[in-house]
C-alpha cells in the first residue's frame, strides 16, 4: 500500500458513503511503519459534485489535494493590514501589466534598484488604496489612498498602458487617478448615472490604446478611448447586458445578456459577427475570459485536441458556472454545449481565470465562504477549501496575480485576504 492511498467506504448495493471519507495512510515512527486510518467529515457546506478527493490529515488544513494535481494555499498576512477598509472591499486587482516600479536606494555612492508589487482595493468607506510590497519584505504596506465624497466604490482597476494611472467607479460616474501625481480627473463620456453603469466597466488594450467599456440600460454598451477621452462607439444589444469582457488582442468584446446569450462583437466593424446559446446557461450575470497569449490550454479530455486557445465562462444566478472551449466559429448563431460546474448554490457576483487558464475561480457573496476553484484540465472542484482554520466570511472581491502563485480576497469585514498558491 502507497503512503496517501485513498479508500472510498461503500454499503452492500455498492453505494458510496458521502457522510464521511476515510484516507489510509502510512505513518512512520522511527524505523517502524504503521498503519493509520485517518476519518475526515464532509464540511456542511460541501455540495456531492462528481468525485470528491479529502485533504491529508497532515495538521496543516491549508493543504489541498484535487483529483488530478496538487494544490497548495497558504495564508498570508492580510494585503491591507497596515490600512483595513472600514466597509464591504467591493474591489481588489492586482497590477498585472508587469510594469516595474522600483525604489532608489543610495548606499555608498551606488545606487539600488528593488522591484516592487502593487495591489489596488475599493470599499464602500470611499477609499481606493494602493499596497506595495517591497522585494525583500514580506507583506504589503500602504503606499496611497484617494477619497471619494459621499460614495462608495464600485471597482478599481489599472489601466494596461505602462501608465501610473487607474480607474475607479462610483455611484458618481468613472474617474482617473495619476498614482504618482494624485491628480484626479471626472471622465465626461459615460456622466450620466441614469443611463450608463459605471462600476460595471472593463478595460482592454487595442494598438496600444486603452478602451473601456461601460454597460447600459436597454441593452446598450458604451465603448471610449480613454487617450483621447472620447466615446468610440455605442453598441445595441438585445435583452439585458449583465456582463463584458474583452478579447486579447482587443479587437473583439463578448457579452452576455440575462437570458444567458453571447454575443461577440467586432470592435473595428461595431457590428455583432457572432451569437451562442445555450439550453443550459440561463438567468447569467457575469461572464470571463481566459488571457493564454496565444498559448495552448490545458485539454479537458482527449477529443478537445482542437480546443481555442482561451476559455469563456458564464456564471448564473443560481450558481451555476459554464465554461466553453470551442466557441469560435464561421457560423452567425451557434448552439454550443458548454461544461457545467454546480458547486454554488447562489448567484455567481464574480468570476474570473487564472493567468494561463487552468484555474477557475467563482465566487457569491450572499453566503459565509462562497468561493470555489475549478480546475479546467479535469472539470473538478476543490471542495474542502475554505475549512474552518482559513474563514473567508462573505466573499465580495478577488483576484490572482500575473503568476497566479497569489489569490487576494476581499470581503465584507474589511480584510483583503491573502494566499500564497502552489501547484
């Protein structure tokens, strides 16, 4: 018998036992060997979603063992223990355009360059602030906070240009901040708050030009050219758009309305080029795509050799998560078959993919610890994390780095979580 052999309990018909998960493990004492049987309850909040693998019972309940690869977080201290948010942190990114900020050290008439990390977050308190970590210290300190009168925000991102600015949304519209300048500018092009929605804006990168879109009422989305500050485009989309995203390259925008349809639209043509469905995915909210510059993604069985090279996902308000992987096509209208996760039970607020594409993270915040992992490559779910020793509380915000070897989670207490990840 292999150390970490698993033994799965079954009655006489040949049922298995979903009450509990016994593990069989080698323990060494000395230079004896024995046999240990190690008994582990599924968590209440657990959900039977195809095989189940339990963590082993090594004292460390941040170790997780998935079905076909091994996972690892670790917590961290808090990214914003220096300055936690005094409400709900709504927004947390981190600086992914792999930009280097570095903090000149004079020492004996030489100077020194150390690279450092940035992490945004946005509360319901007003406050966007900027966390940088040094490359020799081991946590996050608070490097700047801007303040906005009478509002909670909405979102905080940073734009893709090798600019120190981001963009944060309010119930007051869209704004620009300069990091090293603390300039703050109102942008113009989406003012109205009746008609536009401005914490439900993404960013993307065309030619070296900064876009962003912003949702509508009626099924309108706003397109603008943060350079020139002027509105591009206003696309017509039947139904409710509930959520965008754009493409790599920044030539195409998806978008999925309430009744669960893609659209993907050619943003030189401004014209819809192609429209999927799906009997499965109704009622959606939010949608994602995979950013695998141009890289292969990890195949879910072995007839997906043809696979596109990024993933899209759509998350519904009953918690169910679709992921499709060949979606791309000649055809106009496309009835797809997507591969669906069932692991929530309550409507999907965000969703997003790790930077190459093989992890899956949804999340909801309308219960205690609502966050899962999907592993692409095998379509199964790390289902004994969170456990008790790493509560999340109710899950609002989070995000993987440009490695993702780090996962930041904000939620409604204020804290934005940190851990380390390991595969």
């Amino acid at each position: 018998m292999r150390d970490g052999f698993i033994s799965e309990d079954r009655s006489n018909d040949g049922a298995q036992v979903s009450e509990t998960q016994k593990v069989r493990r080698l323990v060494c004492d000395g230079a004896e060997k024995k046999l240990k049987l190690v008994t582990q309850k599924r968590p209440k909040w657990a959900v039977d979603n195809g095989p189940v693998t339990p963590a082993f019972a090594t004292g460390l309940s941040n170790r997780i063992l998935n079905r076909r690869k091994r996972l690892s977080l670790t917590k961290l201290v808090d990214a914003n223990v220096s300055c936690p948010s005094a409400g709900v942190v709504s927004s947390t990114k981190f600086d992914k355009t792999g930009r280097v900020r570095y903090n000149r050290l004079i020492k004996m008439r030489k100077t020194k360059m150390e690279k450092r990390k940035l992490l945004l977050t946005g509360g319901s308190d007003g406050h966007a602030r900027i966390f940088v970590r040094e490359h020799s210290d081991p946590s996050y300190s608070m490097l700047g906070s801007f303040h906005n009168m009478n509002a909670p925000v909405q979102k905080v991102d940073f734009l893709p240009s090798g600019s120190n600015k981001i963009l944060m949304a309010s119930a007051r519209g869209l704004f620009q901040l300069n990091i090293e300048t603390n300039v703050i500018d109102r942008l113009a092009m989406f003012r109205t708050a009746e008609s536009w929605d401005a914490g439900s804006f993404v960013l993307g990168e065309r030619d070296s030009r900064t876009m962003v879109c912003v949702l509508g009422r009626q099924g309108r989305v706003g397109i603008a050219d943060l350079q020139s500050r002027c509105k591009v485009a206003t696309l017509n989309s039947n139904g409710h758009v509930k959520g965008a995203v754009f493409s790599s390259d920044g030539k195409d925008l998806v978008t999925v309305n309430s009744q669960g349809t893609i659209n993907i639209w050619d943003l030189r043509m401004h014209r819809c080029k192609q429209q999927l469905f799906s009997n499965e995915v109704t009622n959606a909210v939010t949608v994602a795509l995979s950013r695998n510059n141009g890289k292969s993604p990890p195949l879910l069985h072995a007839f997906l050799l043809n696979a596109e090279k990024d993933l899209l996902a759509v998350g519904t308000t009953n918690g169910t998560a679709a992921y499709y992987t060949r979606w791309q096509g000649d055809t106009t209208e496309t009835s797809i078959t997507p591969f669906i996760n069932t692991s929530l039970n309550t409507g999907i607020d965000c969703m997003h993919f790790s930077h190459d594409g093989k992890m899956l993270l949804i999340s909801s915040s309308k219960t205690k610890d609502a966050l899962r992992i999907i592993d692409t490559s095998t379509g199964y779910t790390i289902s004994n994390w969170p456990t008790s020793t790493t509560p999340l509380g109710y899950v609002f915000s989070s995000d993987f780095n440009r490695e993702s070897t780090e996962l930041v989670v904000g939620n409604a207490r204020g804290r934005a979580l940190l851990f380390a990840v390991t595969s």
